[in-house]
C-alpha cells in the first residue's frame, strides 16, 4: 500500500452515502442499472442472491413506502432507471414509482430467489421487457457491477472487483497495529468528509431520539434514564444515541447515513459511539478525525478476516472493534493498552450472530455500543484479558483470526439454519 494515498482512498471508497439498508439498496441499484440498459414495459423481474444479500434484505424497511421487501426494492430500482445514484436510489421516493411498483409485486411480476452456491455481496437482477432482456450482476460490493448482457450479448464486463480486492487485501497485510499508526497520520484536510458523515448519523440518531420509530429502543433507553431506572452516562447516552439511529434507519426513514464498508448500521455504530467518546472527552477535531479514520479502518480489517457478509453480528463485533481501538487510542493507550482492549471485547461479545438486518438490530448496536467503550475504559485502568483463553489469543491480530475460524468454519452452516426459520415463520404467518 503507497502509504497513506492508499488508506485515504480506502476511506473514500468505503465511507459512503445510503439510504435505507444496503442491501435492499443494492437490490434497488442492479435492477435500475439492468432498467438503464431497455425499453418497453416491464414484464418481469427476476432476482437471485447470495443468501447473506437475502438474510439482510427480506425483513427492513424501504425509505418513503410503509412497506418492506426484496421484491419491492427490485421492482422500485426496475422504474426509477436512475443507477447514478447508487445507494441513495430510494431517497425521496415519489408515490407514483411507489405505487407502480407494489402493483408490479402484487401481479406476481417480481421474483426472488437465492443460491448457496454464492456468497458475499451477489445480485442478479434479470429484467424482461416488451423489448428488450437484460441481466445484470453486482458482486463484491453493493454498487460494483460485474457484468451487464443484453438481449444475450455482453456489453459491460468489469474488473474492478480484482482491483479494489486487492486493495482490501493490502489493508489487512498492513498489519493492524501499522494501520492504526499510520492513520494517525493521515492529513485532518483530507478527512473532512468523515465530519460530514458524523453529522450526518447524528441528524437520524435525532429522528429516533424524538419520536418511537421502528422499536424504540434508542428513545425506551432515553426514558429509562429519564425515570432513573438506568443512570445519564456516556455508556447509557451513546447507547440510547446509537439505537436510536439503528431504529429510524431500519424502519426505513427516508434519511441518508454515512456507512462504513458497506454497512449502514455499522456506519451508525462507528461514527457515533467514537463521536459521544470524543466529546466526553474533549478531544480537539483533528484528534476526532483521526479517531474516526481508525475506526473504520478497523473495521474494514476485521471484515477481510469474517467476511463482508458474516454469519456474526459484525455491527457488534467487527464496527465494535473499530470503536473500542479507536477510543483506546483516543484515552492515550499505548499498543499493549489498544490490544488488550480489542480482546477484552472480544473476550466478552463474540458470538452474537447476524439473523437478518432488520429492527432488532438496534438492540445489538446499543450493546455494542456500551461493551466497545467499557472495553477500552476498563483497558486504561490496566484491566484486561491478557493471557490466550477461549477465542482470546496472546495478541490481537491472533485474537481476530480465530474470530475469522469461527465465523467461516465453525459458523458456517448458521446461516441455512437461519434461512430455514425465515421460511418457516413466512409460512407460519
């Protein structure tokens, strides 16, 4: 990696504008970029996903609908025909498109299915026309398209998913330690955008904080402080702040939020819990940009190690880490003080499985708000898991290989168990 060119462009390419949750964001994407490519009327979308893709898409909320669904997200992305706005295609949405497209699933005319052949980030959206056919492919990332063929011919073949896998790679083969001391770095003017981003996930944490939208989690915590059940406090308010956000988003509020490689929620958990940290501790904004570069950056390591899409919650664990790394190094903590911080995390919430974006996910974000902090506080005071036991390792980076063990072998059949439930209940219901 030349440096910190290189983090920087990882930053900008992974720190990104959404609304809605990704996934049915990159639905949305494909089935415009395939509508792009035609004309005539629509007579049918087909849709096949990785079951990762589908287990984070069939149960939230889309932006300005009242409604939820993979089919809907196709058949919304198949009539705006505007892919240029990537993960921000269901903002604004206007009711005639709305309409169009829940009249478009009711008639049958939108299809879903997925396949445990794939994995990671996968959509296929096949959309027939009066005249025309076309079938294009995401994989990787939810805006990266691979291919697009129509009427049968390949008129677009990509090979940016080598490119930017080969980016990611170099993030991991840094080593974490080097990647946190060189985002120390990084220039404060070229990290503007991660402000923005801050105030952007504070302006839906506000949304959840006035009025119970989704489950209400974040504004129950913010009355259980108010009745003095549980104490005012940074673990309690970052908490409260943090589900907020996670409840208005999945409930499909028509609000962008800044993501963290690829995640809206772990977006949500990043930008937040570092942001209430840094004020509780009156850190200057250079210092909270850094904070905030490291974090993500964190992140995106530990997600090379998992796995994009996991079969573990990786808003708690894999954004969790980034948090507890970034607010140790943030209270002074040298090397020693960081790692012991990260395995007292993982010492404590590895395990929590990812069953599917959807409202629930505001409980996990606020427990991993809380657990990522108290982890790095209970770090400065010189407490922590510091002999290998049960997944904790003598370092760090050993600590997060065995979370990768975990998650790709020891995890790996969770999410057909999942799927199986899902169907189950749909049947039930």
């Amino acid at each position: 990696m030349s440096g910190n060119v290189g983090l920087l462009n990882i930053l900008k390419q992974e720190v990104r504008s959404a609304v809605g949750c990704t996934e049915p964001g990159a639905i949305a994407f494909a089935a415009a970029k395939a509508a792009s490519y035609c004309q005539g009327e629509i007579k049918e979308v087909e849709v096949l996903l990785s079951p990762g893709v589908f287990k984070n898409g069939y149960a939230v909320g889309i932006p300005g609908t009242g409604d939820r669904g993979i089919a809907l997200a196709a058949a919304l992305g198949a009539l705006i025909k505007e892919p240029e706005k990537e993960l921000e295609i269901l903002k604004e949405l206007n009711p005639g498109p709305v309409k169009a497209a829940k009249t478009l699933v009711s008639q049958g005319k939108v299809s879903v299915k997925y396949d445990w052949d794939l994995d990671g980030i996968f959509v296929q959206i096949r959309l027939d026309t009066t005249e025309d056919s076309c079938i294009v492919i995401v994989r990787g990332a939810h805006t990266r398209v691979e291919s697009v063929v129509l009427n049968g011919k390949t008129v677009y073949l990509s090979h940016e998913r080598l490119q930017k896998a080969n980016l990611q790679r170099q993030l991991k083969a840094t080593g974490l330690e080097n990647l946190v001391n060189k985002a120390q770095t990084l220039p404060a003017s070229e990290l503007q955008f991660l402000l923005e981003g801050l105030q952007q996930n504070y302006r839906i944490a506000e949304a959840g904080l006035k009025a119970k939208v989704g489950l209400g989690i974040g504004y129950g915590i913010g009355n259980l402080m108010e009745d003095k059940v549980i104490r005012h406090d940074l673990i309690n308010e970052t908490r409260s702040m943090v589900a907020a956000a996670a409840d208005a988003r999945m409930q499909g509020i028509d609000l962008p939020v800044s993501t963290s490689f690829g995640s809206g929620n772990q977006g949500i958990l990043t930008f937040l819990a570092i942001g209430e940290a840094a004020t509780f501790l009156k850190v200057s904004e250079e210092k909270l940009l850094h904070a905030l570069a490291i974090g993500h950056l964190v992140n995106g390591y530990v997600k090379e190690v998992t796995g994009k899409i996991s079969p573990l919650c990786g808003c708690s664990i894999a954004a969790g880490l980034g948090v507890t790394v970034a607010v140790s190094w943030l209270l002074g903590n040298n090397w020693a003080g960081i790692s012991g911080a990260a395995n007292n995390l993982l010492g404590n919430i590895t395990g929590m499985i990812c069953d599917g974006a959807k409202g629930g996910c505001a409980f996990k974000l606020a427990t991993s708000a809380g657990e990522s902090l108290i982890a790095a506080f209970l770090a400065k005071k010189e407490i922590a898991i510091k002999q290998p036991e049960g997944i904790v390792a003598a370092n760090i980076e050993d600590s997060i290989n065995n979370l990768g063990l975990i998650s790709k072998v020891g995890m790996s059949n969770l999410d057909r168990a999942m799927l199986s439930i899902v169907e189950q209940q749909d049947k039930l219901a």
